[in-house]
C-alpha cells in the first residue's frame, strides 16, 4: 500500500491506485444517493424521519403564517403543542427557514436539507481523517466502514447529523496545525455552527477548545475559537429562553434521566439495537478499533472526546438509548477515528502488497459489505412501510368538527397527523379514553400493534387501511372493546 505523499505514477494503473481512495468516496456518495432516492418522496408517515421532519414543517408553516413574533421565533409547533419547542439548538430550524423562504414549503424542501447533509458527510469524513494524518486508503476504508452499516443507512439522513460536528473538527485541526486568516476564520464559523447545530456539538466544541488551548497556548488563535464557541452558546440560549424558557427545557431533560432501570438492563437493550443495526463484522472490530483509536497519538485525543459525547447524551440520560434505537448513532463517528488508526496498521503490516492490491482488495470488500447491508429491506421495513401511515392520512382527513387527531399509542408522536390534519394530537390510551372520543371522530390506529383493549376484528370496520395503519371511528372503537 503506498504512501500518502508518495509521488505520483506514469503508468495507468498506478495513476489509478493512486486515485482510488478519492474514487471510493465517490462511488460510496452515488451509492448512498441512488438507495436513499427512493425514499425521497415517500410523505411523511409512522417513521422517525416522519416525526421530525413532521415537526419542522409546523415550525415553518407558523413561522410564515403568525410571522417570527408570533411564532416565537419558529419555534412554535401548534397545534401539535402550545409550548414552543426548544429542546433542539436553532440552526436547522433556521436552516429550514432559509429554504422555504427561496423555494417554497413542501415535502422535498423539508427533505433536502437532511439527505443533502448526509451526502456530503461522506467526503467531510475523508477530509476529517486526512487532517488527522492518516493515509488515503485507510481513511477511504474506515469512510466505507462506517457507510456500509444499516445504522448509517437509515439515520445517516436525519437532520444535519454528524455534519457540524466534523466540520468544527476538520477545520480545528487545520488552524492547530498553524493556519490562520482565511483558516481561522473558517474554524471560528465551523465551531459557533456546531454549537447552534446539537447539543452534541456544545458538547464537542468546549473539548476540542481545551485541546486546541494545550496544543497551542492561549494565542490569538484558541482565544478566537473560545469566543465563537461562547458566541454559539449565546445563541443557543437566547433561543431556549424567548421559546419553551430554560426551566421546560430543564424539566425536559430532568424526565429523561429519570430511569428506573438496572445496568444490566440497559446494556442488553443497547446490545439488541446493536445487533438489528450493525453487521456481525462491525460489532467484531469496534473495540479493536476502540483501543486502536486511543493508543494511535494521531487519534487518541479525538477518540476520547468523541467517546465521551456518546457517554454524556447517550448514557448518563439513558432513557433516551432506551427507547429509541438512534440514540446511540454518533457511536459510529466516535468510532470512526479508531478504523481509520486500525486500517493504517494493517497496512503497515502488509509493506509488500503490489500496486493497485490493496486499493481493489478494499473496493471489494466494501462492495460485498454494502451488498449484505440490504438497502431494499432497510428501505422496506424503516421508510416505505411506516409512509403508508402518511398516505392515509393524507387520503382520510378528519371527520366535520373534530378538534383532536385521535391515535393510539402504538402511533406515538404524531407530529405528520398535526400537520396533515391541523389538529392537536390526543392518545387513545386505555379504554376509558374511548369514552372521550366522538362517535364520528376518527382515529389513527396500527393494526398489528392494537391496544390491550381493541379486539382485531376492529379492523373489519376501518373506514381506510393502508398497510398495517388504519382510520376507525370512536363508534367504531367502543364497538371493538375487549372486556376483562
């Protein structure tokens, strides 16, 4: 395997090899923008990417429609919620904003931003691994790795993801390497970015500040890099407080670490999602990477930092890793230094592969890797099966003068039903609750995950079914009570 600073080859096949990384980066970008096409214009159903794309399209629609005070700055979600949602810092909200205001609201505006920011992930990982001092092939190798997982596959396209994040790094990394100007105003944009992106990147950022400060020395550089991460916090705070206020956001997240749950508990749950979402293959090499990534000095500091993002949101507030299986999805870019360091080894070990054997041996695992990662089930069984949610409620609106969209909990967060229906969300959670329905109401339930309390020949009276999701009536419902 050559060298990254080898000198460039006459022939064609080492002008070929010596391509190939960036060849593979490429070919992974097409291949993710040719499986997830077919979700692009899917409505938005039953599914995570439903719910919060469903969310941000009420943030947008009230935020042109009561203008940005009434609105509260886009931060209002009615009727899904009278309380203004702050739980997310604002720059995909505002990205979301931006969008609309060029090109309009609808179902591709809502999903460009996320499947856009997850293409051009993939190349922000190859630029990252490279400022990291790691050869081509390696780091091209460690990108395909991270690809090739249906964990990518399916939550790789939710919202912006690990985009801010490795864009902060990237450019951190070049100015402790000594750029300035242009660089440094580049990382200071990057890093106060990444704090109004996530929670994960105000996390992020102070660390990677303290490691630029021991690097460096408190220079012109560290200072302006602390001062945009205050800059980002600033923002932050200035819209938690004008929306839901920071004592909701406290209680907010106050619940979710209230977790009455043992550790062994959790981990078997983690160890479940671990095995539905990460190939046998991945889940044998991770702590090997793991060690890897913090015995390499050129990945050790970032590893640990990374590491300890995923500790902080997604184990100390475990009910968050509990419920839901992407909790635990930006395990993969803590992970991702540690291939990269694992990758390079091997390549050290193996000195006499000839030319262009190493980079088509890569290619062909990575090939075999993407064909066993099944984007056709993965499409199937998190995209195309829950959008069928979508279109029925797009097909059966609600009945004259309902004020509630009823739903059973099985359909939970049902922000898509809000902005289909404009109703606020009501969940038909026990038998009681069907005596509050209106006879002529209509409620959205999922056939194969009825309540306790629901006998299956309710769906013999559905007014529509569209899979295995269904509108019934609350006549309807009490007619198909179970009693005990």
């Amino acid at each position: 395997m050559h060298r990254p600073g080898a000198p460039p080859h006459g022939d064609p096949l080492s002008r070929l090899a010596d391509r190939a990384p960036g060849l593979l980066v490429v070919g992974l970008v097409a291949f993710l923008a040719v499986t997830w096409a077919r979700s692009f214009g899917l409505p938005l159903g039953d599914s995570h990417e439903g719910r919060v794309l469903g969310q941000f399209a009420l943030h947008v629609r009230n935020f042109w429609d009561l203008g940005p005070s009434e609105s509260s700055f886009a931060s209002n979600w009615a009727p899904f919620s009278d309380v203004p949602y702050t739980h997310h810092p604002p720059l995909l909200t505002g990205l979301h904003l931006l969008v609309s205001s060029v090109v309009g609201q609808g179902l591709w505006q809502l999903k460009a931003i996320s499947y856009l920011s997850g293409l051009a992930t993939v190349p922000v990982l190859y630029w990252v691994g490279r400022r990291m001092a790691f050869g081509a092939l390696p780091v091209a190798a460690a990108t395909g790795a991270l690809v090739a997982t249906p964990w990518w596959w399916v939550y790789g396209r939710l919202g912006l993801g690990f985009l801010p994040n490795l864009v902060m790094v990237g450019m951190v990394l070049l100015v402790a390497d000594g750029a300035t100007g242009r660089g440094l105003r580049r990382a200071a944009a990057a890093t106060g970015a990444a704090v109004a992106a996530s929670w994960h990147g105000a996390f992020l950022a102070p660390l990677l500040w303290l490691w630029l400060w021991r690097r460096r020395g408190l220079d012109r550089t560290v200072v302006v890099v602390g001062a945009s991460v205050a800059a980002g916090a600033l923002a932050v705070l200035v819209w938690v407080t004008q929306g839901g206020g920071v004592t909701e956001l406290a209680d907010h997240a106050g619940n979710r670490m209230n977790v009455d749950r043992t550790v062994s508990e959790f981990l078997d749950r983690q160890w479940m999602f671990a095995r539905g979402l990460l190939p046998t293959w991945y889940l044998a090499l991770a702590l090997p990477a793991l060690v890897v990534g913090l015995a390499d000095p050129r990945s050790r500091a970032l590893t640990g930092m990374l590491a300890a993002m995923v500790v902080a949101f997604a184990v100390i507030p475990a009910d968050n890793a509990w419920v839901h299986d992407y909790w635990n999805f930006p395990v993969l870019i803590a992970l991702f230094p540690g291939f990269a360091a694992l990758a390079d080894r091997v390549a050290r070990t193996l000195p006499g592969l000839g030319r262009g054997v190493a980079e088509g041996t890569v290619a062909v695992l990575l090939i075999v890797a993407l064909v066993v990662l099944g984007p056709g089930a993965n499409h199937d069984r998190y995209f195309a099966a829950p959008a069928e949610a979508g279109r029925l409620v797009e097909a059966v609106g609600p009945a004259a003068g309902q004020d509630i969209a009823w739903h059973t909990p099985q359909v939970p967060w049902p922000t898509w039903v809000s902005r289909a229906w404009g109703l606020a969300p009501g969940a038909v959670a026990s038998s009681g609750d069907v005596a509050t329905v209106g006879d002529d109401d209509r409620v959205v339930v999922r056939l194969d995950r009825l309540p306790a309390f629901v006998g299956r020949s309710v769906a013999d009276e559905a007014l529509a079914i569209r899979g295995t999701y269904a509108v019934v009536t609350g006549a309807t419902l009490r007619r198909h009570l179970l009693t005990e």
